[in-house]
C-alpha cells in the first residue's frame, strides 16, 4: 500500500490524541467559516490541507486553489490545519467567519516522521536504530539498485559494488556477518510489500528507511535478521495539478584497471632470455583489448501523476539501457508503475492500487546461464598473446588444453537471451472508524519470471574442437509471492500519557517452478535455440530436461505497543509469532520479541540551562530476530529417483533417501541488543552514536555427521552460536551557510568484530570446531577461509610463506614458528594468515550549494582487512606453462629465486585492502520558472568511482564481502567500472 | 461507546483469522518428492530399491576420485604427474606414498565403501520388513545384498584395515571399529553363509550382479590376500573355491585380451562381476578423460577435451616382452594420428618428473577401449573379476604351496592369446620361470639423465627386482592385470627376500621406500572427527 497515505493519517490521528477523550457523539452545528490557505515563504495556494474541528471528525481540506470552507458547531472552536511536511497550527475561532492559514514548512531537517514496521513514528519518539534517508541525499550517479543510491549513508550498512557487470546489483553486509548458511539479504519492502532492490526505478523512490537494530526489526520475525529496507515510493495526494517530470542521463564507462600481462613482445622476449617454455605462434594479438569497449549507457524516466482530494493517480515510465564494458555485456530494462488513490467520504475508506511492471532483457553468455560470461574475461587474461584470432579457414583459433578457449569464440559463437518479467499487483485498503483507529488490509501478488534461451553456433569450439554440431538450452523460472496482510492501529492519549497500539497478521505463500531443456547435435545452427527438438541428441539419449516445483509459507501474528510519557519517556514493546512450514512440524513457530526504551533528556526541566543542546535522546533496545533455512522439505523423511541400473536387460533409476531429515529443525535465533544516543547541538550539529551486541543463537549450519548412522556425511542442524559487536557513529554538520552559500558535511563511520563463540554444542555433537570455507579450484584444492571456534568470521586459512629455496618452492612457517620446505608441508602447518572483512568502513560527504550550483563529493574507504589476490597467484606462477602471465611472474620472490613452486595457497598473494575512494562528484545546476511550462530544470554532471587510494596491486579493493569467505578477489571477477554521467530532471 | 465497539470487531477479527486453520496451516507440501506417506513399496519396486547398493560403485571409474587412480596410483605401474594445464596435482601423493587422512583422494574409497554398506544394509531391511516377497525369492535375494555388502567389507578391509562393522540400517548408534582379523571374519562368514542361496545363473539377468561365481571369486580372493590380513595363509581354500569357479564350467578366457575391454564387453564369456556403464544410462567411466592428452581428442572425435593425464611409470613398460601383446593392448605410445593422418602428439615412454611434466610425456592408458566419438562417458564396462583373475589366483596358490608345475600351466593359459599372433612359443613359462625375481628394474629416476630426444631416461638408487619372491609373477599379473585396480594389493602380498611388501621396500619412478604402516590408508579425518568411536589402528597415522 502507499504508506504516505497512511502517515497522512497517523499525522492528523497524532494531532488529535489530546481532544480524543472529548469526544462527543451529538452536535448542533451553526457557524460557517471559510478562508485560504498558502505556503509561508513563497505565498502559494496550497491544496489537500486538512482542516478539522479539534475535538471531532469532522473537517475538510482545501482546493486547488488554497480555499476551504466549512460548517462549525459554533463560533468557539478550535480548528487545526495539517499538511504533510509542515507544521501544524491549531487557530481558535472566536467568532470569525474568514480564517486565512499560512503553513510553515516543518523545520526539523530530514524527516519529521519516520517510516517504522507496519506504520510510521515520529522521528523524536523513535527508540531503536533506525536510520531514513530522503532522496534529496541520495547518489545520482546510475545507480545500480536502490541500495546504491544511499551507499556510505548508513553506519553499519555496507553496500558494496564488486561488480562491473549491468546486471549485478550491490552486495549489502548490515552489521557483520549473522549467519552461517541461512541467506544474508535483508528484507526489502516496497510501500509495505516484499519486493526486491530493482523491483522500482530509483527515481520513483522517495525515501529509503533502515531498520538497524533487532528492535526494530523484531516486528518482522524471521525476515528481519538482516536488517529491514523500506522503500517509499513517491506519492501524490490531495489536490495538485498534473504534472509531468522527465529524469535522464547517459553515462560512459571505463575499466577501472587491467592485469599487466606479457604483451607479444614481451611473451617472446622471456622465451629468448628466461628460457620459458611458451610457444610462440608469431602473432601479436591485445586479447583483453579485444573483448573491452568504452560503452554508453542511457537512462529515461518520465512521470505523469495529478489528482483531486478524492483521487489522484501517478504513471511512471522508466527506460534504461545498459552496455557493459565488455563486447555484447548489457541490460535494457523498463519499469512502469501506475499508482491510483481514492478516499470515500472524507477518509472514512482509502483505497490504493498499485501495479508495477518490468521488464528487464540482456545478453546470456555461458550454459551457466547467468548474463556475460565471465570465462570471456579470463580467456583473454590468459590466452597466449603471440597467437591469432582466426585460424587459415576463418574459424575461431583453438588450442589444445585444460579450460582454455578462444576468449572472441566463446564471445561471439553465441547466442543467448535472458528475459526477465516481474509483475505485481498490489492494493490496500484502510478503514478510519474513528480518527484514533484505522484497520488496513493489504494484499499483493508478485509473478517473477525468467526465461532464457542460449545457443552455441556451429563455430563455437563445442562444435569446432568437440563436434558436437551445436548445443542449445531453454530455461524458465518462475516465483509466485503471495501476500496478505491485516493490520489495525488504535492511538490514545491521556494527559501525558500517550499510547499506540498496533495488531496484525500476515500470510505469505511463496512458490517457486521452472523447466529446462538442452539439446545438441543440429542439422543447422541458424535457429539457435529457437527449434530444440531439432538437435539429434534428443533420440541418442544425450539430450537433457527438467523441471521443478517447491514451496513455503510462513504466517505471523503480531503486535506492538508504544508508549510515551510526556514526550520524555519513550517505550516501545512488540511481539510476533511466528511460523514457517520449513521447519519440523513441532518446532514451525518462533516467538520473536522485542523491546526498547528512550529518554529524550533534552525535554527535561533541567536541561533548560543549556541551550546549546537542542536533542539528546538516549536509546536502549533488544530484539529476537529468526532465520529460517534456504530450503524447503529438510524436516521431511522422503525418497528420491536415482541412478540407473542395469536390471534384467533394462536400466531402470533407483529410490534412495533424499536427504538426512531433521525433524527437530528449528529457527536460527538472534538477539541484539542496542543502545544509542541522538543528539543536536548548536542547531547545527546532529548524529547519532550505536553500540550494539548481536548473538545468533541456534544457527543453521550443516554439520558433519557419521556415516553410518547417517545416509548423507552433511545435516542442517541448529548448532552454534555467533557474536557480532559493533559501534556506528554518523555525524551531520552544517559547516558554512551564507545566503549563497550552503556547506553540509557528514560523516558515517562503523566498526564491527565478529566470534565464532561455539559450534556443535546440540544433542548431534560434531568434534569439529572449526568450518572450512571458500576455495580455490584447479590443483590447490584448499579451502581459503576457516572459522575456528573463538576466531573470527574471514579469516584466510593458509600456510605462511616466509621464504623461497634455491629451486624456488616456498618455505612456509607454521604456527609453532617452525620453517619448513614446500614438499615436508602438512594441512596442520596451515594457519590463520588475514581476515577479508574490514575493521573500520568510513565515509565522508560533503555538499555545497552556491546559488543555484550544488556539488557533492563522497569518499569511502575501508580499513584493517586483507585481499586474496586470486590473479596474482595464478598467473604470477611462471610453472604455468599453458598461459600468458603477469609481466612479474619471472621477478625474483622476495628478492631471491623466481618461483618453481605449483600453484599454492601461501600469504604472499594476501594484500592489505586498506582503500579510499572518491566514490561518486556530483556537480549540479538548478533552474525554476523557465518558459514552455518548465517549472524546474536540473542539469548534473557525475563521476562514479574516480580514483582509488589503496596500496593493493589488484584491480580494484572494493571486493566481496559476502558469504564466509569475503576478501577473495576472484579472477573471473566482472571488472569494475569508472562512470561519468551526464543529466537532466525537467518538471513540467 | 462506538470506539469500544470498534475496537471490538477489530479483535473479534483477528481472533477469527487466528481461528480459521487454513490461516494457521503450514503443512508442507512437496511436489517432487516421495514423502513418507507415499512410499508404500511392492515387490515390484525391489530392483529400484536395491539400485543404490549397485549404482553406488560407479565411482570405480569415475572422476576424480576413482578407485583404479587408488589402486594402480600406489603401485608401480601408473603415475598421474602434473601436466601443464594444472591436471596432475592432488594425484601425486598416491605415488609418492605420502597421503595424509585429510588427503581427499584416500578418503574416497572409505566414504564410497560405507555408502555401499549403508545402501546394502537400507535394502535388506526393506525386503525383510516392508515388502512381502516369496520365501524363495527372499533368500537368494538377502544372500545377494549380503555378498554385495561383503564386497564393500572386503574392500575396506583391505584399504583400511580396521573398520566398523555396521549391519542394523536402523541402529543409530555411533559405530565402533573392528580389529582388522574380525572384519576378515565378518566378510568370510557372510560370503560363506550367502554362497549357498546365491544363482548360479550367469546371463543378462545377472549381469552386474553378485551371483554364486563372483562371491566365490570374492572368497578366493580374500583368502589369497588372508595371510597380509590376519596372519595366517589360506591358500588351500584359494584353491578350492577357485576350482569351483572354475569347475562350473560358466566361463571361459576369450580369445582375444581386448574383448574383455570393448565398448560392447558385456558380451565377454570372461567377465564374472563387472561395474555396468553407459554413456546414456550410466555415465562415470572417464578413464579415457584421466589419460588421454588433450590433443588427442582430434583423433577420436570426442566431444569432450581429455584433461591429460595418467601415464605408464617408464620402469613397467620396459618390462613387458617385446612380442607380448598386451603391451599395445594396455599401452599407447609413439606417434598418435587424427583421421588425416597427422601426427597430433607422439608420446614418449620416458618422463622427467613427476611435478612437471608436457603432454607428450608417458605411455597412456588404452587398454579400455577409445572409440570414435566418445563423449566425456565411456561405454566400457568395468571389469571388476575377469576368469583369469581366478586361473591366476589359482596359480599363485599353487605357486606358493610348492606346485610350480601346476601353476605354469595355468599362467602359461592365461598366456597363451598374448603371443598367439607374435610368437605363440613365449607363451609358455615354466615352473623356474615363476619362481624368479621380477624383472622390474626398481630405483628412482635420475631426471638429469633425462633425454628427450632419445627417449630414454636414466636411474639411481637402483634395488632391480630380483630379490622379490615369486617376482616373475608378480610381473605376470602386472602384464594381465595393470590398470584394472589390483597392483597395490598384489604389492603389498608380494614380499622381498628381507620380508618387506614390495609396495613399501621399493623404489620406483620417483617413489622411495616407504613405511609399512602404509600398506592400509588412514580413515578419513572426517569420519573420526564426526565419530568418537573411530580412531586410527595400526597405520601411519595412529
């Protein structure tokens, strides 16, 4: 539903909680008044304020034109005007007929009123952690999700950008890692509806709400764990004029860095001086150069929406148009959003639809199905530099060896198309019995859809090098989300005492189904994948198909209550009961409550004498948030089909076990506690400080069990417990303002420290205390990380290089300080060699306005973390004969010996990560009241990721900090991009 | 009083959602799966229930974790060394002897073996409890999972010596170990009491599966080996369930070696217990993946690139007889051609190292068959007994019992199709003959000595073969039986005149004597970590 409607509400519920216990049911009504009301400062009518007569329901708003009139029981009442975004003023009557109401804006920067779970608070009466950033502070840059637009905003919010790639979003850590297994993305809901990042175009966003702590996101159970995203999407209510808004921008791209590989030149030159055993085919051939472009990308978003008191309506159209720095690498996407409101009778009813569409379409380069295919990129890393692109028959050149290819074969012999639809359909409606109550029913489906086709053509090695005459695959998934929601909001105030109450339940069903098909061996390849059943295959039984279908539900009871004593003591309980059908059938619900106070010291009497302190609040809250596992059915004893076996002439599958059950599974628990302080001091200074303590109790892990009892060595189970402790601090500061000139400067900076504290302490005792985690494929065969019970999650778990032998193979030290030859290593001499997550992430903005100019400068950085530099260590190995290198690859390690050593995962290719980056310079200029109807024009030139400061020798620090093994920078990673942008928002 | 109305239909709402089930419902629901409920099995369902048990050992030939890699890996006949696309490196420490129980590629056969066992003892509690079956169908069908389960005994027996001994699908006790004489004791009891219910029927209706023959093979080779388990020699009773096998008449050696290892093998009068494969139906034997050079794809028309690989040690090639042709049935070397007829690598016998070595370097595998076309599958079976394995054993038994005579007879048999196209007067050996040191000439390689253009490669540290007992057959089932996951058992029965197994007192390629507690690999650190019981008995790690 569009939750501004309902905070239009609650903002006039709220306003009227002193009169409520007045209420009277009989009125002998006889007094008109009339009169207009405008803005403050400029004088403008302003339509849709609402007008009531304190003390009853009875009231009603103004025109177009700024005018109301009304009828009053008499002539010795008090009326009171709302808008949202302005003060209120409450005007006793005394007998007049024309009352004329100027509205001040609210004066409060930012946001008066805070979107909370299920409603909204004012932000003064706030007691968890909960952070709201309004668009006007969002980055403009071509954001690749909403998540972008408020990167470096949030303490303790890490988004992160790893990625070049047009289809990758961001990669979010709220406040260390929570979970071992379980998923770590936050739940993100559009105006109160699940959705996904993408799933508005971000100049559809009006504000962007965190709830940090377990508090706060306790009201949403299992979903809240990772920290809640509320997106509110722009509204328009009462009466406005239409209008008609265009944002654009085009952008253009470069790769932020390339490895130095030998060039041809140099190639040959360690054949003659070095003796390396490379062939040299005489060519001259820049493979990276040959994959990589300089693309423009292009962005167009257009906005229609009007609308009287009773009804208004909003369209939006949003057209983007993506090229990735690689040859065919894209994503073309459109968004539309249709948004219609409408009140019956004066707010009694408010009804609200919303259907959203989108449609995102790119380039789908590999059998893995995903969109470019990252082998392009380390094929042309690797691929031998004296080579040619075409063989003498015009074909692709292809070389014998393991997982090497022609990087422009495997580019171009392609054909491939993914097609993604997302449709959701979403209405609320909200009955106001009274101003004090108002129950809402929510409802909304969500169909996601994939479907993607791939094909290789006949000049592809698959039919070149394996003759397989073509392969080609279709495949479809698709997600059915439904939802159904019933909240009601009662609000009542006694004196000083003033209370909300908020009640609710809420059913989720969530299917998921899809098929799939490939087939090989075609008579032509000029179909692509369009005529499957063609490929021969199918009848020699090489072909393959599949389809799937899975599903769970999960359904809460909850409630909230809020309590405020003279604006000075705040506390806030809430509760929701939990259940999700992915459990055992006796452990499916969870309780999950949460509590938090605050003391708003700076209302107390004593605090008089110091004016300088305008708020202090003092925050303490605690939270039980759950997880539930990926997967559903892991509670269940059931069988599966499979392997063939040969019986009685015939191969018939076989029924075995499908999986270990574990009826006993249950939610991942995590408590949090919060304490915070927000303060403003000086009228120009604001922030806020957190602290806070997560301990996930229970957590989804899958253990190693014996075999036998067991079918399967793995089992998920609740086993082990794992702490999270972090400081946030965030600091506003008006540092300069002038008449022309206005100079803001923030500050967010976040410190957080994880432990395993144990593991396999449940009733399926595991001896095992420690988790292996990541890896590094081809012959190293090690796992990069390990958690160690009382270690930290991240840590790189490897063998320690100390030294090089005359032959060049490492010597390692293991943890008793013993030094030891390459060829005399156990697994125990390996040991905890870096931590990939940072201690300290700090960002800093600043933003000046002058006249009618405004620039913005973000730096981030990231500190007290190291980097597995995957590239270094694979083709800085001069043993590697089949492949380019690094142009180091013959330097002496450490100063000694060139490496003789096989691939190994040794500390000399972990870095120091320590970075900063001028993420994102925004210049702008404004303009108002131009001819042709353009009532504002904004024209704003941008560059993303500009420069990095870092001492890491890879491409770029800012790597994954997902999952249990953050800090390995893959080779295969997308590359990631420096962006200039250029554009324009006109209203019309 | 309307808002305490109100306030009334809001909670008599939300108390009759709550009360409404189907609001409360969370009854999962899956639409793939055969849930508890629907699992009702008949006796029509008994092949499909007892398919793990069988399927389960296609791991045999599979990648990368395979038994033959294993097996043949220890001895000394096949090395796996790094080729230049990185193919090579977990497999060295097989060669070198130098494994560790974390060491992923020892702790496959353990984990394999007990899925067996656990597959075998799951089936043989659902024929016996869930399924109503005829008497007589029941009994030949529990004496089946019974043998099949010993198999996988028999098998951790020999690679881990001391194992737990699991028969209760329904235990969920923690398992505790066995000595290694009590697993040989379990595995010949079951054997001996399954025998006798057992088919005797030797058709596509029991092709792959554990009939009376193969369970007597099993037998004869669990005695042949009982002296390296338990102490005590067993030959006498080699003999006798040899001679059964035998003595039924059922099988025969064909005529040429190759038809056991064909794409169509299945139609081999040879083969008593064999692992079916197919590229359709079964896919996993990718020994010609592991071998071959990636170049060589264009020779055979894959559709998949070779990854390598496996080799021939350069000492066992040089054992063969020039005029036995085994050699070429078992070997690939020298110049190898596409279709055109260009040379697209010529492989040498010798190679440099094990750590880095070209494509180019090594004799390849191809005695199971490389057809054109293959994919990443192949579609030879895996011949776990072949007869001659039963005449050998018979021979050594012999052999051992001081009846030379008798066993060249028999190993002269076995001969015979090896020489019968070269020179069918080399295909007799007598009983001297036997009882002669190896030919293998054991030392290390000296990789200076290496001469590419040559082809040759020089030795140190040079033991020869003659002072192991019975050499000469040992040799003899290195020329039969290489590659077919025998060598390292074979090594560690055979011993050297000072009483070491071959396998540990030998140096080969750039394998140096090793301890004798590695004639058994380590119990995974994985399965001793998950179970307190368990520990590591008598080899290099306890």
């Amino acid at each position: 539903m569009n939750s501004k409607i309902r905070l239009l509400k609650l903002v006039k519920i709220l306003c009227f909680l002193p009169l409520l216990a007045g209420l009277s049911g009989t009125v002998i009504a006889q007094h008109q008044i009339s009169g207009t009301v405008t803005e403050a400062i400029t004088g403008e009518a302003l339509p849709g304020v609402s007008v009531i007569i304190q003390g009853t329901a009875r009231g009603t708003a103004t025109e177009l034109d700024g005018t109301y009139s009304l009828t009053a029981p008499s002539g010795d009442v008090t009326l009171l005007f709302s808008y949202i975004g302005f003060e209120n003023q409450q005007i006793e009557v005394q007998g007049r007929n024309v009352i004329d109401v100027q509205m001040e804006q609210a004066s409060i920067m930012g946001e008066d009123v805070l979107v909370v779970g299920y409603g909204i608070q004012r932000a003064e009466d706030v007691t968890s952690s909960i952070i709201s950033v309004p668009a006007s502070e969002f980055r403009v840059s071509a954001p690749k999700d909403a998540a972008s637009l408020i990167k470096g905003r949030v303490a303790g919010l890490n988004i992160q950008e790893p990625s070049g790639n047009p289809t990758d979003g961001t990669q979010i850590k709220l406040r260390g890692t929570t979970t071992l297994t379980g998923s770590s993305s936050p739940l993100v809901l559009i105006d109160g509806i699940p959705g996904g990042l993408n799933s508005v175009a971000p100049e559809n966003i009006e504000s962007i709400t965190v709830l940090k702590d377990g508090s706060a996101a306790a009201i949403y159970g299992s979903r809240g764990t990772n920290g809640v995203i509320l997106i509110t999407t722009k509204g328009y209510e009462g009466q406005t004029r239409p209008t008609i808004t265009y944002q654009g921008f085009m952008d253009y791209q470069q790769i932020v860095n390339t490895p130095d590989m030998f060039t041809a030149d140099e190639y040959r030159d360690v054949i003659n001086n070095q003796g390396a055993p490379f062939t040299d085919f005489g060519e001259s051939t820049d493979w990276i150069e040959s994959v990589l472009r300089e693309p423009v990308s292009q962005n167009h978003s257009l906005t229609y929406s009007g609308g009287n008191s009773q009804t208004n309506y909003s369209a939006n159209l949003n057209y983007r148009d993506q090229q990735g720095i690689f040859l065919r690498s894209d994503s073309e996407d459109l968004r539309t959003r249709v948004s219609l409101n409408h009140s019956i009778r004066e707010d009694l009813v408010q009804v609200n639809l919303n259907l959203n569409y989108r449609i995102q379409e790119f380039f789908n380069g590999s059998r893995d199905d995903g969109s470019f295919n990252n082998s392009v990129w380390r094929q042309a890393v690797i691929r031998n530099p004296t080579d040619q692109v075409r063989n003498e028959q015009g074909g692709w050149q292809e070389r014998p060896g393991f997982g090497y290819s022609n990087p422009l074969g495997l580019l171009n012999a392609v054909e491939g198309d993914t097609e993604n639809r997302e449709f959701k359909f979403d209405g609320s409606v909200t009955f106001n019995p009274l101003t004090n109550l108002s129950i809402t029913a929510v409802g909304s489906t969500t169909r996601f859809n994939s479907l993607r086709g791939y094909a290789e053509s006949f000049e592809h090695r698959t039919t070149t090098v394996d003759g397989l005459n073509g392969w080609a695959s279709r495949n479809e998934d698709t997600e059915v989300d439904n939802l159904f929601e019933l909240t009601a909001n009662f609000s009542q105030n006694i004196d000083a005492h003033s209370v909300q109450l908020l009640g609710g339940y809420s059913w989720q069903e969530v299917v998921f189904e899809g098929f799939n098909a490939f087939n090989q061996n075609f008579p032509t390849d000029l179909f692509s994948y369009n005529n499957l059943g063609l490929g021969v295959d199918l009848q020699e039984g090489l072909a393959g198909m599949g389809s799937y279908k899975n599903s769970y539900k999960l359904i809460g009871f909850f409630s909230r209550l809020n309590y405020d004593y003279d604006g000075r003591y705040l506390l806030m309980g809430s509760m929701r009961y939990e259940g999700n059908s992915r459990f055992g059938a006796d452990n499916e619900w969870g309780l999950f409550p949460a509590v938090s106070a605050g003391w708003r010291i700076s209302s107390e009497s004593f605090m008089e004498d110091f004016d300088f302190i305008n708020e202090l609040k003092l925050r303490a809250g605690f939270g039980v948030t759950g997880i539930a596992p990926n997967e559903s059915y892991l509670s269940l004893t059931s069988y599966d089909y499979s392997g063939f076996f040969f019986n009685q002439g015939e191969w018939v599958q076989g029924i075995e076990p499908a999986r270990n059950p574990n009826p006993d599974l249950k939610w991942e628990r995590k408590d949090e506690i919060n304490l915070g302080l927000d303060f403003e001091l000086f009228e120009r200074v604001r922030g806020n400080i957190d602290v806070y303590r997560r301990d996930t109790k229970d957590l989804l892990f899958e253990i190693s069990v014996p075999v036998p009892p067991f079918v399967f060595p793995d089992l998920l189970a609740n086993d082990g417990e794992l702490r999270n402790e972090g400081i946030e601090v965030a600091l506003d500061v008006d540092a300069y303002q002038s008449e022309n000139i206005n100079w803001t400067s923030s500050v967010v900076y976040s410190t957080n420290r994880n432990e395993l504290i144990s593991l396999g302490e449940g009733s399926l005792r595991s001896e095992q205390d420690f988790i292996y985690a990541g890896g590094l494929g081809e012959s190293v065969q090690l796992p990069t990380h390990r958690i160690d019970v009382g270690g930290k999650v991240g840590n790189f778990y490897g063998y320690k290089a100390v030294d090089i032998d005359e032959d060049g193979n490492w010597i390692i030290e293991n943890a008793e300080g013993e030094r030891k030859g390459w060829f005399d290593i156990e697994p125990d001499d390996r040991q905890v060699i870096g931590n990939g997550l940072p201690d300290h992430n700090i960002s800093w903005r600043n933003s000046v306005n002058y006249k009618n100019f405004d620039l913005s400068i973000l730096l981030r950085g990231a500190f007290g973390f190291q980097i597995l530099n995957e590239t270094s260590l694979f083709y800085s190995n001069p043993t590697q004969q089949d492949f380019n290198l690094l142009s180091d690859a013959f330097d002496p390690i450490f100063g000694k010996e060139v490496l003789n050593n096989e691939w190994a995962y040794v500390d000399y290719y972990l870095e120091d990560g320590d970075f900063v980056k001028i993420d994102d310079v925004t210049l702008g200029y404004n303009l108002s009241s131009l001819p042709y109807g353009i009532s504002n024009l904004r024209v704003y030139l941008s560059g993303q990721n500009l420069h990095t400061f870092t001492g890491y020798s890879g491409l770029d620090p800012e790597v994954s900090i997902g999952g249990l093994n953050p800090g390995h920078d893959f080779r295969d990673r997308y590359p990631t991009t420096r962006r200039f942008t250029l554009g324009v928002n006109v209203t019309f | 009083m309307k808002k305490i109305r109100f306030l009334f239909i809001v909670i008599s709402t939300l108390t009759l959602t709550m009360l409404v089930s189907s609001c409360t419902d969370l009854t999962e629901e899956p639409f793939s799966e055969i849930t508890e409920e629907n699992f009702n099995p008949t006796s029509e369902d008994i092949p499909r229930l007892l398919a793990p048990a069988y399927t389960n050992l296609r791991w045999y030939m599979a990648c990368c974790y395979d038994y033959v890699s294993m097996q043949e890996g220890a001895g000394d006949s096949y090395i796996t060394p790094s080729r230049p696309n990185g193919w090579g490196g977990p497999y060295l420490p097989y060669h070198w002897h130098e494994w560790t129980p974390t060491h992923l590629h020892v702790n496959v056969g353990w984990d394999n073996w007990i899925n067996g066992i656990n597959a075998a003892n799951r089936v043989l509690y659902q024929v016996q409890n869930l399924i109503e079956v005829e008497p007589d169908v029941l009994a030949g069908l529990v004496a089946e999972i019974r043998a099949l389960r010993a198999f996988n005994y028999y098998n951790l027996l020999d690679n881990y010596g001391s194992v737990p001994i699991v028969t209760d699908f329904l235990d969920e006790s923690l398992p505790t170990q066995s000595s290694r004489q009590e697993v040989f004791n379990f595995v010949e009891t079951e054997l001996l009491e399954s025998i006798p219910d057992l088919t005797e029927t030797v058709d596509q209706s029991t092709y792959g599966r554990m009939h009376k023959w193969a369970a007597m093979t099993l037998l004869a080779r669990l005695y042949l080996n009982a002296e390296v388990y338990t102490g005590t020699e067993r030959w006498d009773d080699v003999i006798e369930y040899t001679d059964r096998v035998i003595d039924s008449g059922i099988f025969e050696l064909e005529p040429d070696y190759r038809n056991n290892f064909v794409q169509s093998n299945q139609n081999s009068s040879e083969i008593i217990f064999v692992i079916p494969y197919d590229e359709v139906f079964a896919g996993g034997n990718t020994m010609h993946m592991r071998t071959l050079a990636p170049e060589q794809q264009q020779s055979f028309r894959m559709s998949a690139q070779p990854w390598g690989g496996s080799a021939a040690t350069p000492q066992s090639i040089e054992t063969y007889d020039d005029e036995d042709t085994r050699l070429d049935d078992t070997w690939s070397g020298g110049p190898q051609r596409n279709p055109a007829g260009d040379v697209v690598i010529d492989f040498t016998k010798s190679i440099p190292e094990m750590g880095a070595t070209q494509f180019r370097h090594g004799f390849r595998v191809n005695k199971y068959e490389i057809y054109e076309g293959m994919t990443a599958s192949s579609d030879v079976d895996y011949p776990v007994f072949r007869y001659s394995l039963v005449l050998m054993m018979k021979a050594e038994a012999l052999l051992r019992t001081n009846r030379p005579g008798d066993a060249a007879t028999l190993v002269s048999e076995v001969r015979e199709r090896a020489f019968s196209e070269t020179d069918p007067s080399k295909a007799t050996v007598s009983a001297a003959e036997l009882q002669e040191g190896s030919a293998f000439n054991y030392g290390n390689i000296d990789p200076a000595t290496f001469d590419e253009e040559n082809d040759t490669i020089g030795y140190v540290d040079v033991q020869g073969g003659a002072d192991v007992v019975y050499g000469r057959f040992l040799d003899e089932l290195l020329w039969e039986f290489t590659n077919e996951g025998f060598r390292r058992n074979d090594m560690i029965r055979f011993q050297t005149t000072s009483g070491q197994s071959v396998y540990t007192a030998k140096r080969w390629f750039e394998k140096t004597p090793s301890e004798s507690c590695r004639e058994v690999f380590p119990i995974p650190q994985s399965a001793i970590d998950d179970n307190p019981n368990l520990a590591q008995v008598d080899n290099c790690f306890d």
